[in-house]
C-alpha cells in the first residue's frame, strides 16, 4: 500500500501537465529571457513564461495590421496600457448594433486603448470602410486586416469578437457577439484595475 500511494501524487502531476497542453493549437512558449522576435517587449515585463495564444490568460499575439492611411500598425505599439481589441466589418448586423457602444465609451475618455480591426478580407474595398466611419461620425482608432493575419492569430470565427488585454498583453475575456454598453464598461474596468 505505501508504494502505490507513493506513485499516486507524481502520476497525477504528470497527468495534468500532459493535459494542460492539450487542446491548446498555435500556441508557443515565450521566455523573457532570450526570447527573440516580436513578443520580446511584452514578455520581458512577465516574470515567468507566459503561452501565446488567443485564449484568456494567454498573452495576446502581436500582429501587424494596416491604418486607414496604409501606414503599418503593430499592436506591442500599445504595450503598457490595457487594450480593446474588436474585430467587426461594416457589413455585419451585430458589429453595426455595438459600433455606438464602442464610439461612446471611446469618446468620453479612457485610459484604455482601442483597437478597430476591420475583417478586412471581407470588404469591397478599404474605401467601403472609410465612408462607414464617414457616415456614422465614428472616431474609432481602426485598423485593417489585409490578410487575415489577426483573424486566424486570434483565432476569430464569428463577428464580432472582442479581447480585452490588460497593460502587460495577457487576454482577461473574450466577447463573441455584440456588446452593450454595460458589459463594456464592466470589462474596461476589470483591465484597467
């Protein structure tokens, strides 16, 4: 009996480690220290090894993205500060329903940053994306993702989604579908603290 609980606590450690790994696709370990590359930056602020990925408590993929002007955008220009990340299109019903929710909090001011990522595989042309924004008066910080690099990166499968990253880039929640007012200050205030 004493050698059987003597292996019962060192397989079960094993066991969960295995586990911990599976169902986890595109993910990658990160170390602060010699780690190369573009998550550099973000993981040097943590201090033990954190996995990328577009899951809550994973740190967020770092993906460059396109500004309406074409300049290029890379999202570790936000680091240090909480961030929202929304993925939407201007031809989708949901992401229209929770664009004013989005303008408003954006406009009264908060230390949070946004990020707009318009699924802009999707569109017409980057022009049916400037005259949405045009014609609904939004002053949304909004990028494009030319070639869907951020959609599979944050492994995006519906519109919209939303990511909420606190200031050291770890994922804190992940919204599919629209959100209200309410749920996004709520959320705004759990990176911001």
């Amino acid at each position: 009996m004493h050698r059987t609980v003597k292996w019962v606590l060192p397989t079960t450690v094993v066991t969960l480690v295995i586990l911990s790994f599976l169902g986890r696709p595109n993910t990658q370990v990160v170390h602060p220290t010699g780690t190369t590359g573009e998550q550099a930056s973000i993981a040097a602020s943590h201090p033990a090894s954190v996995a990328v990925g577009a899951h809550v408590g994973q740190l967020a993929p770092n993906v460059t993205l396109s500004g309406l002007n074409n300049e290029p955008v890379k999202l570790s220009a936000f680091s240090g500060r909480p961030l929202v990340i929304n993925f939407w299109a201007t031809w989708c019903p949901p992401c229209q329903q929770e664009m004013p929710e989005f303008q408003t909090v954006f406009a009264a001011g908060t230390p949070v940053a946004f990020a707009m990522i318009d699924a802009s595989t999707t569109e017409r042309s980057p022009m049916v994306v400037r005259q949405f924004l045009t014609d609904h008066h939004y002053t949304l910080p909004v990028y494009l993702d030319r070639d869907g690099t951020a959609l599979n990166s944050y492994q995006v499968t519906g519109l919209p989604s939303s990511f909420f990253i606190d200031a050291r880039g770890v994922i804190r929640y992940v919204a599919l579908g629209p959100l209200t007012r309410s749920g996004l200050e709520e959320h705004l205030k759990e990176i911001s603290e």
